[in-house]
C-alpha cells in the first residue's frame, strides 16, 4: 500500500512540474515548493499508513 501512495505522489508531482512547466521566472520557489509538498504527503501518507497498521492490528486480535 505504501509503494502505491509513493508511486501516486510521484505522479502527482511530476504532472503538477508539468502544468507549473510555462512559469519557472521563480525557480528557486518552485524547488522550496515541492520540498513542502514532498514533506506533507509523506506525513499524510505516515498518518494512514499508522492508522491501517493500528485497525489491521486490533483487528487481528480479535480472532479467536
């Protein structure tokens, strides 16, 4: 599930690149803001991937 998340946040970067492609006059705030894109979807994707690990866990102890 966490390659999948991984391989959708690189697609979605590299299609937001593309349609950002027509406005690079600011590169280095372009660089800054795929640095905190990149860093909020890897703390989404910890926070889901923590909350399915804790669901599959206390479900799993709940099998006789």
């Amino acid at each position: 599930m966490l390659k999948v998340l991984v391989l959708l946040q690189i697609a979605a970067l590299g299609t937001y690149d593309d349609l950002r492609a027509s406005r690079r006059s600011e590169r280095g705030s372009v660089t800054m803001e795929h640095v905190l894109w990149a860093v909020a979807v890897i703390g989404i994707v910890g926070i889901v991937v923590l909350a399915v690990t804790n669901y599959v866990t206390s479900e799993a102890g709940k099998i006789k």
